[in-house]
C-alpha cells in the first residue's frame, strides 16, 4: 500500500505547474471548492490538449490569494 502525500508550498514552489489536488493543498482548500472556483472563472488552467489534467499555475494561485484577503 502507498501512502498518501500532500505538497508543502515549499515543494510547490519549485514547480510552477500543480495539478488540481496539489493546488488544492496549497491554497489549503478541497479539490472541490478549487473546481468551483475554476469554473466561476477566478482562475485560469494550463490545459495541453482535451484530455491533460487542469494544470494551475502557482504564481495564479498566489495571485488569487492577495485578490481575496480582507480585513476585518
């Protein structure tokens, strides 16, 4: 059995492409909610071809994160 590995922001960093479920752990969000987000539009993918994995670039990702901190 295999066990399951989650990407710390510093293994991401290094790679400027995640996949969705590597996204996901670095936003500190479920896959789902990151789908979500990428389907409203928020987001942009990397997309090879029809059938290559949605691809996110981290420099998006970080983007996304100073684009919706508030203060309270």
């Amino acid at each position: 059995m295999g066990s399951v590995q989650t990407m710390t922001k510093d293994q991401a960093s290094v790679r400027r492409l995640l996949r969705l479920k590597e996204a996901a752990d670095y936003l500190s969000l479920s896959p789902w909610k990151l789908r979500h987000i990428i389907q409203a539009g928020e987001l942009p993918i990397v997309k090879c071809n029809d059938n290559a994995p949605w691809l996110l670039d981290v420099r998006d990702l970080d983007g996304w994160v100073e684009r919706n901190k508030q203060t309270i």
